[in-house]
C-alpha cells in the first residue's frame, strides 16, 4: 500500500463521519461538496463534530481517493470507516431516509 493509500486509510479509520470534499464545511468550494455538506446538516450532523478533508490542499489525496473508494468523483462520505458515495447517493439516501440511519440520526 502507498503512502498516499495509508493516509487515506488512516483518516478514514480516524472519525466516524469523514467528508472528502473540496473546501471544508464552512466553505465549501464547489457545488457537490455544499450539497454534501447541507445533506448531512439535515440529517442531524453538527459540522462542528464532520472531519472533512480539502482535496484541493493535497493532490495525492485528491487523486489517491479515488483509487483507494473505487469512485471517480468528490465529495466523498465514509461513516465509520464504510465508504457511502458522493452527492448524488447521499441526496438520494436522505430522500429515502437511509442515511440518517446509517448516521445514527432519527428520519426527519
């Protein structure tokens, strides 16, 4: 395994709600990653308590992510060390009520 992919794995083991996005949740910095961002504020999650990384301040990991979720694109949601998917699942996990329970948060 790289370095890059032991990172990865490291940050991912690391927090229970992890968020690879570009930006970070109080500024996002494209419309996919506020997206995820605002999916998951309405499930219940306090961005204080969301550990996101800015894929845009490191290139390995921006690439790296990819490889290591089998998933071309950013955002990218991993809750307790499983990866969920990016925007679109997220919208249509929150739409259906699974991911608040993958959360651990009540359906709204």
């Amino acid at each position: 395994m790289s370095d890059t992919q032991q990172r990865i794995a490291e940050l991912v083991k690391s927090s229970d709600v992890l968020l690879f996005m570009k930006g970070n949740a109080n500024f996002p910095m494209c419309g996919f990653s506020g997206r995820a961002v605002q999916i998951l504020k309405a499930c219940g999650v306090d961005t204080k308590d969301l550990k996101t990384v800015d894929v845009l301040s490191d290139e390995e990991i921006r690439q790296g992510i990819k490889e290591y979720s089998n998933w071309p694109t950013i955002p990218q949601l991993y809750v307790k060390g499983e990866f969920v998917g990016g925007a679109d699942i997220m919208m249509e996990m929150y739409e259906k009520g699974e991911l608040q329970q993958v959360l651990g948060q009540p359906a709204a």
